[in-house]
DNA sequence: TCCTTAGGCTTACGATGTAAGTCAGCTTAC
DNA sequence: GTAAGCTGACTTACATCGTAAGCCTAAGGA
C-alpha cells in the first residue's frame, strides 16, 4: 500500500517490541506479529534490525534505562538501597525482562551508565576496585535472582495461602514435616509465604558495611 | 525395525535427554534429535512423556538431586555453606540446568527433599518459620543469581584480562571512568575480574547469624 | 530524463513441537 | 488355538518460527 505510514526506524521497532513484551511476554513478541502491530510485513523489520536478538538486546536496554540511578552525592549504602529498590520495581513492571538480562550479556548504553554510575557511588565511598566490583555484583545477583523468581512464581502474593491449601494435601504426610508446617502457616496467615526484596538486600549491604570498614 | 531395542521407559528419556543437555546445551535437546540418540522417532517419545515440559522439568530435578543435602547433625552455618557450594558446583556441571530452574516452577521429589532438608537445619538451628523462608529464598537468590550469572558470562574466567584488552577501547574515552579503571585492573592483573561465590554467600551467612541472634 | 537507492513486499526454506491415525506383535480370555 | 485388546512403536501432516534471497516501487539527484 501506498498509504506511507510514518516511516519505520530502529527507535519505532523496539518502542513497539518493548509494548509488545509488555502486553503479553516474549512469547507473543515475533516477528511477524511484531510487524503487523507496525502495519508492516515481517521481513520489513530487517531493514533496521538485524536479527531478533537485537531486538531483544534493544528492549532490555530500554528496560535498564528506566532504572534510576543513583545520586552522586548520597551516601553509598542509602544510594545502593535505592538503586536496588528502582531497579526491582522496574523489573517488576517488565516481568519478562529479569529472565533476558540474566541470560544475555548486555551491553547496551543504558546497561553501561548503569553499571557505571553503581560503580562511582562504590568508589567514591572508599571501596577498592575488587571490593566494588564483588559488591555490585553481590548487589545485582540479588535483584536479579529475587526478582526472577518472584515474577516465575506461580501465585500472586495473595493467593499464597489459596495455593498452599490447595497443594498440602499433595504432599506425602510426614514425609516433609518442615514443608507442611510452612505451608499451614501461611495457610492460617502467620505468615505471608514472601519474603520481603529488602530482607535479603540489607543482609548484603550490611555485610558490605562491614567488608568496607575492615577494608 | 523388530530390533527389539531395549524398550523405552520415562527413566530412560529423561537419562538421555539430561545426557544430551549437558552435551550441547538445551538448544540441541529437540524431540527429534532425542529419539534419534534413543533410536526411536520423535513421536514415539510422547508414550512415556506428556510433553517436552515434561522433560525439562524431569532433568531440572535430576540435576537438583545431585546437590549434596546438609547434614542434619551440623552447624547450621556449616550446613548451609556446603550445600550451597555443592549446588553451585552441580549447576556448573550443567550449565543449561540455571537458567531453566529459575524460569519454571520445579516441584519434583528432589526439589522438595532439597527445600524440606534446608527447612530442617535451619528450624533446628532455631529460626523461625518466616525467618528460615527468608534465609533460604535469600541464600538461593544467591546461588542460582550467582550461577546464572557466571555461566552466561561470554568470557572463561581465564580469558577475562584478554576481552578487557580487547573491549576498553570500544569505551567512549572519558565517559565511562570507572568501568574503564575496573578494565584496566584486570587487564594488568591486578584483579582477575570474578568475584568469587563465597563472597556474597558469606556476606549473607553472616548476615543470617545476626538476624538469628536478634531473633 | 534516467539512474540510484532506500524501504518496503513476496516467496520460500528448514526447524520445531505435537495432533491424529496406523500397525505389528504380545498378552489374555475363552 | 484363536479372537480380542492393548502397548509401544511408526507415519504423516500442520502451524508457527526466524530469516535468506530476490523483487518492486517511489523519491531524489545527476
């Protein structure tokens, strides 16, 4: 057709794979929806990608810029805290996006200023090269395996105790006492079967309090 | 063929698709090429399996069962240390075995007398219910983040001064100071760029011991 | 006016998972 | 001993995927 939509680019692509994977996970994200979504054949898009892949890599890179960085100024722990927090959160509202930026090495621009400004706020609060570059990534293995098991997780947070009332009868009696009794106490709202994000990322950053001070 | 090959059973696909994983990685485990390696067409698969999910989540629980449980008798701290070394050792011996054991929900025997033992040693050890879920959600945020994380790095860990060399210059000069001084380490050998796994597995044990005394 | 070229389109290929149907041989009941 | 039925394999076929290769057309420059 003749109808000359706005011209594509690369920057059109990716906002419209980026919607995409949001609307409905990578699954539904192929070629040839992603082109119709564009008003375009499928083999059209190879004209400003090369591959998916790239597209992939584009759109996790979209995804990471949306993390706010942290503040020069602030202090490196409330700064590390924060930047963790943003970078769950958004991770959060991308859900497929936690499995692709643990299974891809990205290194898109976003990716880079991220790291980047992570590793400033380390350095300038005393850390060595080594003691930073084990921090962050001490920092980052967290939010990144909390956050990806959390969005795998087959129940919404309340439907926990739904599901543990549902399934404790499946478990052999006696055989996992410890399991069970976990499952009745969120059953009976003693607890609400998720652990708390900051639980486990103050444990890390309290032990970089102490690895800093120790030097 | 009346061959008569020794029959097939669900024990022995899922032997020979574990086999073929750990040979190729997940990608070269298609229904096709498994019958091959079992000298049976694809579909004759499908009397001993559902479907490929099956499969998948079948060897997710072969390899979890190759993780060491803790030992009841021992120090909690201890325990939770060589079962996390061990699983760690176990998910680099299957390298593929990460990335699918954080992105499905696993709930074969394995899996469950993996979470029931790592209950035990920590109620036993005193920790609540809800502290001892935090505990171990936390310790194996650590381990498969960490896992994962490495397994997809494109660099052996001995090639890492080399991409380092190979990479600075691609940095925009001056822009990226930190990422370039954490290259430059490497590159000169200062720092062999991988944090090791204990480091953020112990900031977290130590972290749990605090967490336990203040109750 | 003609030529280049950018940015679309069409067609086609080789994977892949799997639904559906077939068929041979073994087991079991009479 | 024979008929019936089940089991575990095979064959065929389909929809969907990424993408290679080549074509077509309209805009812009010479």
């Amino acid at each position: 057709m003749t109808l000359s939509r706005k011209p594509l680019s690369t920057e059109r692509v990716l906002r419209a794979a980026l919607a995409m994977a949001d609307a409905g996970g990578t699954d539904t994200l192929t070629m040839r929806a992603l082109g119709q979504a564009l008003g375009v054949e499928a083999m059209s898009l190879y004209k400003h990608v090369a591959k998916k892949d790239a597209i992939l890599d584009g759109i996790v890179d979209l995804v990471v810029g949306e993390i706010d960085l942290p503040v020069p100024g602030d202090d490196w722990k409330t700064a590390m805290r924060q930047r963790a927090i943003s970078a769950h959160d958004v991770l959060l509202r991308h859900p497929w996006a936690c499995a692709l930026l643990m299974s891809r090495t990205n290194v898109g621009p976003a990716m880079l200023r991220y790291v980047e400004s992570t590793l400033h706020s380390l350095r300038s609060a005393g850390f060595s090269v080594a003691l930073a570059d084990h921090a962050w990534n001490a920092m980052d293995n967290h939010i990144y395996g909390f956050t990806l098991r959390k969005v795998n997780s087959p129940f919404a947070t309340d439907e926990y105790a739904e599901a543990a009332e549902t399934h404790l009868p499946s478990l052999p009696p006696g055989e996992f006492p410890y399991l069970t009794e976990l499952a009745v106490q969120v059953m009976e709202g003693h607890y609400d079967g998720v652990p708390p994000f900051t639980f486990g990322l103050d444990l890390i950053l309290d032990g970089l309090e102490r690895a800093l001070a120790t030097h």
